[in-house]
C-alpha cells in the first residue's frame, strides 16, 4: 500500500536523482544531522552562561518582524511593500548565514565518520544545505508571521502565498551565498580558502553594520506613503522583486509584469540548484577535510632577526621583561594567524570608522558651511567615543580554539606569568587602538586645529586606562586559555556596554577640562603615561 509519505517523497526523490544525488545516502544523512541537532539548542543567543531555547530565539526574529511591519503598512504600493520586505529577508538570512551557519556548512567535525565513506560531494553538500534550511526557514517564517498576520487580515489567502514566497526566497538566499562560496573555491587552493573566505566574511560585515548605520539617516524625511514601484528595466534584475511578483501571482494579484518576476524566480532558484549541486559541489570534501580550528596552519621558516632591529629596540621600550615580551609576540602571532579572532575585532575597528560619519552626519550638499560649523563645536569628543572600539579587542585575548594548550601557563618556571596578560594588552592596544588614534588624528587637526589635542590626547590616554582596568577588575584570564564558546555570553556583552558607559563619563571628564585653562588639560597629558604605566602594574601584581 502506497502511503502518504511516499507520493509526497516520490517526486523529491527524482528531483535529487536528477541532480546526481545519492537518494539513500541523502536521507540517511540528513536524519541523524537532524536528530542530533534537535537534541540541545542552539549555540546562539546565550546569557548568562545557560543557552537559551530555539523558540526563545525565535520570538525575538518575531518581534524583529514586528517592527518590519510598522515601517511597510505606510507604503501604499502593495509591490513595493513586498518588494521591500524580500530585500530585508535577503540581507538578514545572508546575515544569518554569515554569522551562525558558514561554521556548519564547513564543519569537520563529521569528517572521521563520513570521509572514510563512500558519500558524494553532491550529496553531502545538499544533505548540509537542507540541514541549515530547516533552521533558516524557522528563523525566516518567523521573521514574516507578522507580516503574514497583517496580510491575513487585509487581503485573507494572500499570507498563504506569502509564505509561500518567504520559504523560496530562504533557499535562494542560500544557494546564492553558498554559490558563491563553491565558486570562490575553484579558484583558490582549498588551503587558502578559508582564509579568502574569512576576510569576505569580515568586509560583509563591515558593509552590513555601514548599511544599518547610514541608510536610515540618508533616507530620513523620505515621503514614504507616495513611494510607488517603478516598473522599469533594472527592476527585472532584483530578487526581491522576483519574490514580490511571485506571492502576487500565487495570490490571484498579478498583472502582466508580475508574471515575468514570478518565472524568473522559479528559473533561478531550480537552475541554480542544479548548477551548484551538479557543477559547483565538485572539491567540497576536499574543503571540509582541512583543518577545523580557527588557527592557520601555515609553516613559515623562522628568521633570525639582529637584537638591533628596531622592532626589538620598540619591544624593549614597551615591554619592561622578557616575559611580558613574550605575551607580546604571542599576541601578535595569534593576531596574524587565527582567523576566528580577525573575525571578532577587525569589524569593531571598521564599526568605529562607521560611526564616526554616522555621528558627525556630514551635509553633502553645503559641505563647507557643515565644516565650519563643527568646527565651533566640541564633536571632536566623540572621537574619544568612536576610539574605544579599538580597545574592545583586548576582551577577547583570553579565548581561543585551542585553550589546553594553556598547560604551559601553570608549568612555567616563573612568579611572572601575569606578565604574558600585560604584553598581550599592550600588543592589543598597539595594533588597533593606535592606529586608530593615528588616523583620528587627520580630521581633529584638519577642522578644530592643535588648540583641542590635548583635549583629545587625554581622552585616548583615559581610554587605555579605562580598558586596562576593566582587565583587572574582571579578572580576566591569561591569554588564549578559555574555549571560544565563551565570548557568546551575556555576561562578557554586558561589560562590553559598561565599558561604553564608563567612557561617556571620560567625555564629560574632558570636557569639563577643555573648559578650563589649556593648561590644565597639557598638565593632565603630560602626567597620563604615569597612570597608564601603574594601570599596567595593576595587572602584573595580581
């Protein structure tokens, strides 16, 4: 007897048998990847060191969703609202992807158990992306069931279609980021494309913060309600419109134009997963089958490097003993080769960039008389502000992929092991912080002159103070000896915006300073490397 479950699984089965797909492998496969994630939460969203349920997860997506709807029921256009969400849904499943999912479609954890074994890079690479489907079509129904409900209510049936459209719209998303992850891999060795693909990673993250900073102020006053969907050539080349064209012609509510976005949709999402399962998954055992940590493995010959080298002559300068020297170099080798902790702080340092335009607002339109007005303010504080961003990757010196290695902490000869957290601090500081600083330096000169220097030096000199403290007090411990796992806490997040807090109040401390006599903020300055110097101390005393 032909059951239920078979008429429906019958058809899927010739499509993955089209796309070369083992049929008994893929279902094997993609059962136990269920079963087996199901059976404790997700790794995201945690506080307080206890993981939070999926379902809590997903109420926050709704409430997400919620706002969404706030922005759309104001536009009239009914494409252009559609329009409007599929390009949210796109970039906030790309986001989602980047950030909570890349990791489980290159995961090695699985490589003992299934390389050894007769199992295609077809089917492997469909049974991993229908895996993260699941979790990327509960995260996207959830993030449109408000939208949907607001649907139901005015239009009835529609939000069925919808939906419809929200479920397709999720699979594109991810054969078109993990499209390009395949393509990406045909040109590079598979040693080297973990690196590629850390460093895209980083600048889609840069972008993605840019865009949530600086397009609402650029759109601001827009007359959102006279806003219509301008049917035009271009409009054919993006995918939300596609969408939007589909849900109106699965709703009865398509006129001509609809019904060409409707076909293109589908074309693309079902040539597409041909394309990549068929053509682009070819090498995808050989990506997961390197190593898994966030560490680089690449062996470089050592140099022997002259002691009068200068880069020795400043480590002696800045480091006080040969231990701290040493927290120093493990520090900056860890900041050259582990990929997972370029991925923590180079986009806090791009984010302090980004909000400094996002602060200042600058006026394209009269950009002289904008100048010459700030120029009359003291905005150049928050450059003190948008500096501490580069301090914030001094937080997550103490974690790491490989803490066991920290044995060697508690094995060595020495009453100085605090020293190695100092030198760690310092080669932070010295790679993100100044630089950063330097780069400030261009545009305070540049509007308010050297009269505000000191001003602003001692607002940079308060900052370090400030982020070695909160080493102290927090009790931080040595580098690299905590599991990466760690840094997803609440609690690590929430002195991150106590730290933030403390440096508004440094501002008002500068402040008040620049309004007395100059020379009260020079005698400050030149006393600062006295307080930055005994904060260090603070650390290696404990």
């Amino acid at each position: 007897m032909i059951t239920v479950k078979q008429v429906i699984v019958a058809p899927l089965n010739l499509f993955l048998k089209t796309l070369g797909v083992d049929v008994l492998h893929f279902w094997a496969l993609l059962s136990a990847k269920l079963k087996i994630d199901f059976r404790r939460p997700p790794n995201s969203f945690q506080s307080a060191g206890k993981k939070q349920t999926l379902i809590k997860q997903l109420f926050i997506y709704a409430f997400l969703g919620a706002m969404v709807v706030f922005s759309l029921y104001r536009i009239s256009d009914m494409m252009l609202q559609f329009s409007v969400f599929f390009t949210f849904l796109i970039v906030f499943e790309g986001t989602i992807l980047l950030t909570e999912f890349t990791g489980v479609l290159f995961d090695e954890n699985e490589n003992q158990i299934l390389l050894p074994r007769p199992v295609s890079s077809r089917t492997l690479l469909l049974v991993r992306l229908v895996h993260i489907l699941v979790y990327m079509s509960y995260i996207a129904i959830t993030l449109s069931l408000p939208f949907a409900i607001y649907l139901a209510i005015n239009h009835g049936l529609l939000s069925v279609a919808f939906i419809i459209g929200v479920l397709l719209c999720a699979w594109f998303t991810l054969i078109l980021a993990v499209g390009f992850y395949m393509s990406l891999s045909k040109f590079v060795s598979a040693e080297r494309f973990k690196d590629v693909l850390n460093y895209f990673q980083i600048a889609l993250a840069v972008v993605i913060m840019a865009s949530y900073q600086l397009v609402p102020h650029f759109m601001e006053g827009a007359n959102v309600e006279s806003l219509m969907f301008k049917q035009a050539w271009w409009a054919y080349l993006l995918p939300s419109a596609w969408f939007a064209g589909l849900t109106k012609v699965i709703g009865g509510l398509a006129v001509s134009s609809d019904w060409v976005y409707a076909a293109t949709a589908l074309c693309v999402s079902l040539l597409g997963s041909v394309l990549l399962i068929r053509k682009l998954s070819s090498g995808f055992t050989s990506i997961i089958s390197e190593s898994g940590t966030g560490i680089q493995r690449e062996v470089k010959p050592v140099e022997i490097k002259s002691a009068k080298g200068w880069k020795n002559k400043l480590l002696s300068i800045l480091c006080i003993s040969e231990v701290e020297q040493t927290g120093w170099r493990l520090t900056m080798s860890h900041i050259r080769g582990d990929r997972k902790l370029k991925q923590q702080v180079y986009p806090m340092f791009a984010y302090s960039l980004i909000m400094v335009v996002a602060f200042l607002k600058p006026e394209i339109n009269d950009f002289s008389a904008y100048i010459q007005e700030l120029a009359t303010s003291s905005k150049y504080l928050l450059f003190v502000l948008t500096g501490f961003f580069g301090t914030l990757g001094v937080g997550v010196i103490p974690f790491t992929d490989t803490p066991k290695a920290s044995w060697i902490y508690e094995m060595a000869a020495t009453n100085k092991k605090y020293h190695i957290q100092s030198g760690a601090v310092k080669a932070m500081l010295f790679t993100f912080f100044l630089p950063l600083q330097l780069l400030y330096l261009i545009p305070i000169i540049w509007i308010w002159g050297f009269a505000v220097l000191p001003y602003v030096f001692l607002g940079s000199g308060l900052s370090v103070v400030l982020a070695i403290l909160l080493v102290r007090i927090q009790n931080n411990p040595l580098p690299f000896s905590q599991g990466r796992e760690m840094v997803n806490k609440g609690e690590y997040t929430l002195r991150m915006f106590l730290g933030m807090l403390m440096v508004g109040v440094i501002i008002g401390l500068v402040y008040l300073v620049s309004l007395a006599h100059l020379g009260v903020g020079i005698g400050l300055c030149v006393v600062m490397p006295l307080f930055i110097s005994l904060s260090y101390r603070t650390i290696r005393n404990r």
